[in-house]
C-alpha cells in the first residue's frame, strides 16, 4: 500500500470530530495508516490557534508520523505549525472591519462577539453559546470592551448565537454594504468576518504552496458552507453524511457522517482505488 501521491485536508468540526466533539479511535487508527504509508493530512478548522491545537492534540503525538504538517486555521486566513508553535503565514482583516464589527454588535448586543488575533481571543460580549464554544479550548480568553482590543493584527471576528440571531444578521450585513470582507456562516450559531478572498480552499493552495506539494492528489472532506471552496479545488471532494445539502451538491463522494467514521470510511475507499 502507497499513498505518496495523497494530501488529504479534513474539516474538524463536524467532519473529523463527532458531535460530542472526540475523534473516533478508527478514525485515529486509519489516518495513522494513511500517514505511516506516506500519505499527508492536515485539518482545516475555523477554529483560531488555542482551540484548533486541542484537535491536532487529540489527532497526533508530537512525534508521530503526520505531527509536521501545518494546518490551515481561521477559516484559511492563516497556515499554523503546531509542532514549532508558529503562523506559516496569516491574512489580517482591513480597518473598516473594526467599524463593520462594531456596527453588527450593537444592532444585535445579544451575540457573542470574538476578535481573534494571532493566538489571542477577545471577548468583549457572551451568552450561552459563546460560552460553549470558548470551553472547547485551554487557553483563557481576553474579556474586555470591544474599544480595548488592540487595533492591528486583526485576523477574523466571529458572532455567535441562536440560529434564528445568526439569521437576523446575516440579513443586517447584506444591508449595510460590508464590501470589504468576507462574510461566511461557519455553523448555525456562528457567522465570520474574514479577509476579503480569504476562504478554505485559498488557505489550503497557500499551504500547498508553503509546503511545495502541489502535485499532490488532493482529497478535501466537510460538511459545512465553509467547506465549499475547498471541496472544489479538491481533485476528490468528500461530504460527510450530516452535510448541509450544498456541500453534498457539490462534492464527488459521500460517505457515512461524522459519528459513523467517517475518516475510516474514506481511508478504506482510498485503499480500494489507489
């Protein structure tokens, strides 16, 4: 078995992880394969530095086969190194977003409100689900007002809560002429501010470009709108079974969903046709 010619680049949330946030012991088991074998993975998270490192933990030992490939983090706004604890490369937000920001988080002072700077997290407003989400990391977050974050550096900004909050503004954004930015919807509570061009699939050319791979086959897996751009740059695109309907739409391949192992599932499959 050789898998030399394989890069395959997973989502975490929803996609390698289950719902319970764990990554299945098949799952570990069948990655461990594919790299031992030659093969290359990396995930590709929304999740900034301090709550994207609790994944690549659980995935891989430091010196494990696989531990040195960066990941693609923030949404592909920066490529990270764990294993030497640095940015590969990073995209930071324009000026205006302080101002787009801002504007959003007062017309809806009920949403959780991150600014995520280097490896840093700013809170400057929370409720239940931001609460959630920031429990998933070991690094204490920064709570302050939104006027006390520092002014560079600025990588992406998250607002977080209810579905139907998120949907309400999503709606104000469209209005209000945010140009500037990207604005993705990155889970049902959660909706992103990022650097203009900025998605998945351009973090995850900027890491093939880092790491000189582009020869690769590459096989991208998600399950989320987010996941889009890169499932189609993707040579294989994979949705999970659990995907939204527009990912499944546009991907080559679907398999069992996230509870299921779904990494197991497409590392056998890359053992029947390779």
């Amino acid at each position: 078995m050789n898998f030399n010619n394989i890069f395959f680049i997973a989502d975490a949330d929803g996609t390698l992880l289950t719902d319970d946030k764990r990554i299945l012991e098949t799952d570990r088991a069948a990655i461990r394969e594919l790299t031992e074998h030659g093969g290359l993975f990396a995930i590709a998270t929304g999740r900034g530095v301090a709550l994207a490192r609790t994944v690549w933990s659980e995935l891989f030992d430091s010196g494990e086969q696989g531990a040195d490939t960066p990941a693609v983090i923030f949404n592909g706004a920066a490529v990270y190194d764990f294993k030497r604890e640095c940015f590969l490369w990073q995209s930071t937000l324009p000026e205006i977003a302080k101002d787009y920001i801002k504007r959003a988080s007062e017309r809806f002072p009920a949403l959780g409100v991150e600014i995520l700077r280097g490896d840093e997290i700013y809170v400057t407003s929370t409720n239940r689900r931001e609460e959630e989400h920031l429990a998933l990391g070991l690094t204490e977050p920064i709570r302050c007002g939104f006027d006390d974050v520092p002014p560079d550096n600025w990588i992406k900004t998250l607002l977080v809560g209810e579905p139907e909050e998120i949907d309400e503004a999503i709606e104000f954004t469209k209005t209000q002429g945010f140009d500037e930015v990207h604005l993705v919807r990155s889970a049902p509570v959660f909706y992103e501010m990022l650097p203009k061009g900025v998605n998945k699939g351009t973090g995850f050319k900027k890491l093939l470009e880092i790491m000189n791979l582009s020869d690769k086959f590459i096989i991208a897996a998600g399950d989320f709108m987010n996941d889009l751009e890169m499932l189609q740059m993707a040579d294989l695109g994979i949705a999970v079974a659990n995907a939204e309907d527009c990912v499944k739409d546009t991907a080559d391949l679907i398999v069992c969903n996230n509870n299921s192992g779904a990494m197991h599932e497409i590392i056998e499959y890359l053992k029947r046709v390779n």
